[in-house]
C-alpha cells in the first residue's frame, strides 16, 4: 500500500506527539507493521498491550468498527459460550452428553456410540464423526437438516481421542446450547458477550431449522475481535464485569489434542502455541482471521484478512503466525 506525501507526514506528527514512552512501545512492534503491510491477504491488524492501543492498522477490507466475516474463529466464540453455560449452571460440566442435553437431534441413523458423544467432545473437536469439513463442506451444507447430517455420519475414530477438525461438530455444539438453554445461538451470543463487552453481533447463517451455524460465518469487526481476545486475556472479565469464569479459560487453554496440520495444541476452542518461551492461544478462521493472547505479556491481537482466499499452514497462515511469533512476541523478550 502506497502513502501519500500528506499521510506520511501525518504518520510522523502523529508520531511525534506521542508521549515518549508510548511512541517507545509502539516502535516495539514496527517489524510486525512491516510484514502486515507486505502481505497482500491481510486487512487489518490491531495489537493491545496492558488493555492500551500499540498498532491499529487497517489496509484494506472493511473499516476496523464495520463487520467482518470471521469464519472459524466463531468455534471460539461458540466455545466461550459452553463455557458460560456451564457457569451458570445451564450445563452441569463438560461430560454431558447429547442425549443428556438434546436427545431430540440424534436422527434414527445415528451410530448408537453418538449418543454419549461430550461437551468436551465437540468443544475439542473430537467428537468422532466423519468430518463436515473440507472435501465434504459443500455436500453438509446442501443437506437439508445440518445437525442430523452431522450427528448421522459415521464415526470413524473413538470420541474423545484424535482431533478431526469439523464445523459439523461445532454445529451441534450450538444447537445443544440452543436446546439446553431454550434460546438461539444468536440471542446468547449478544446477551453473554455483546452486551458486557459492547460489541454488535450482527445475525449470521442459520439451517433449515432455525440453528445458526456454529463454528463459521459469525463476523466482529476488528475492534470487537481485539475486546473479546483482551476480555479472555484479562481472565474473563471486562470493565468489573465477569463474562466467563477463570477456571474455564485456564482449561481452555490446556492442549488436550492437536492439529495434524499446522502442529499446534488444541484445547476448548483455542489453538495453543509457543514462543520465545512464552505460550499463546489462537482463535483462527479461513483465510487469515485471527484473535490470539499472550497473557504473561498482557498482549491481544486481532488480524482479518481476505475471507475468500485459503490460509494453509504452509503458506499464508505461516506468515502470519511468523508474524506473531518473531515479529511480536520474540520483540518483546
């Protein structure tokens, strides 16, 4: 992206009139600026340090306070909410079972094993079910019930033991809250965390039956990606507020299995990595969108990125893991 003359100087006054030790920190991040700028994928990128602005650049894309498609970073968002659920009681714990919580979705072509399919089991992403994603997106999503389409497939590995990575299995996640709390995922999603942390939560897709997609198609802006990855980097809470318990998020960020793609851990919805000694956690959707934490250096990062491009581990999404890897956490060790 080319600056013209007028912003540059803009830039440089801005940047002058900066307090001294904030115009210090935010030079700190001036290499993870550089490789946004070069990566022609990415929209915008916003970092928080302690709560307070370091870098909040949009590229291209939508507007930092306008809706973004988030993809798969909604499984996070889905998995806060089981999590919220849970604290209130809704949920007993993460061993309820399907047919505990919504024994009416299990279709008659059901494995009879998936009955006693987890929270955990789908919040982790090992459910068992033949995957919903990749080659066999586009067949789930042409079926005429998701869930039964879903929770009907064959269970190719034990629940609770190998990772497949599936929306699928985040859709029945959603339509178990929606059963055990007798609300859409859409009104939970806006009365647990829009309304305590401030953020819009535009309506998204839903099925033939009236559940909205879990696990794909949420959008935030980037601004409202960057509040909830600081509200989940605080512990839970935002402005005195507790939004999900600190037991819930320590768990969440525990690997109970991982990625057979890109190598990282994976806990309750959150991708988990490390770097220059210091663990983070990942919230990542196609095409580059992405919400990460490092708690023990108080850092929030929200990145959108081209929703119809592919992010693989191997290309893009290495980039932009680099990116925070060595040129934001390593920066400031």
């Amino acid at each position: 992206m080319t600056l013209s003359r007028r912003a540059l100087l803009a830039t440089a006054t801005a940047s002058a009139l900066l307090p001294r030790h904030l115009a210090a920190q935010t030079a700190q991040f001036d290499a993870a600026l550089d490789r946004a700028r070069g990566l022609e994928q990415l929209h915008s990128l916003i970092i928080l340090q302690n709560g307070e602005v370091q870098i909040a650049e949009r590229l291209r894309g939508p507007a930092l306070d306008r809706p973004a498609n988030i993809k798969s970073v909604s499984k996070t968002i889905v998995a806060t909410l089981t999590g919220i659920a849970i604290d209130k009681g809704v949920i007993a714990d993460v061993t309820a079972t399907i047919a505990n919580l919504a024994p009416d979705l299990l279709p008659r072509s059901a494995d009879p094993r998936a009955a006693d399919i987890t929270v955990e089991d789908l919040v982790t992403l090992r459910a068992g079910l033949e995957r919903t994603s990749g080659p066999n997106y586009g067949q789930w999503v042409s079926s005429p019930n998701w869930v039964a389409d879903a929770l009907g497939r064959p269970i190719i590995a034990e629940p609770g033991t190998t990772m497949l990575y599936s929306t699928g299995s985040t859709h029945i996640l959603g339509a178990v809250l929606a059963r055990a709390t007798g609300k859409t995922l859409l009104t939970l999603a806006r009365e647990w965390l829009g309304a305590p942390l401030r953020i819009d939560i535009p309506a998204w897709t839903r099925d033939r039956q009236g559940f909205y997609l879990g696990g794909n198609e949420m959008a935030l802006s980037p601004r409202a990606m960057a509040r909830f990855g600081d509200m989940i980097r605080k512990g839970g809470t935002w402005n005195g507020t507790r939004v999900v318990s600190q037991s819930w998020i320590d768990r969440s960020f525990v690997p109970v299995t991982r990625s057979p793609w890109s190598g990282l851990g994976y806990g309750y919805g959150w991708f988990i990595g490390k770097a220059s000694g210091h663990a983070y956690a990942l919230a990542r959707g196609y095409g580059g969108q992405i919400i990460a934490v490092v708690p023990d250096l108080a850092l929030s990062i929200a990145i959108t990125s081209d929703p119809t491009r592919p992010a693989r581990s191997g290309g893009y999404f290495g980039e932009l893991q680099r990116l925070i890897e060595q040129d934001i956490i390593s920066e400031l060790v």
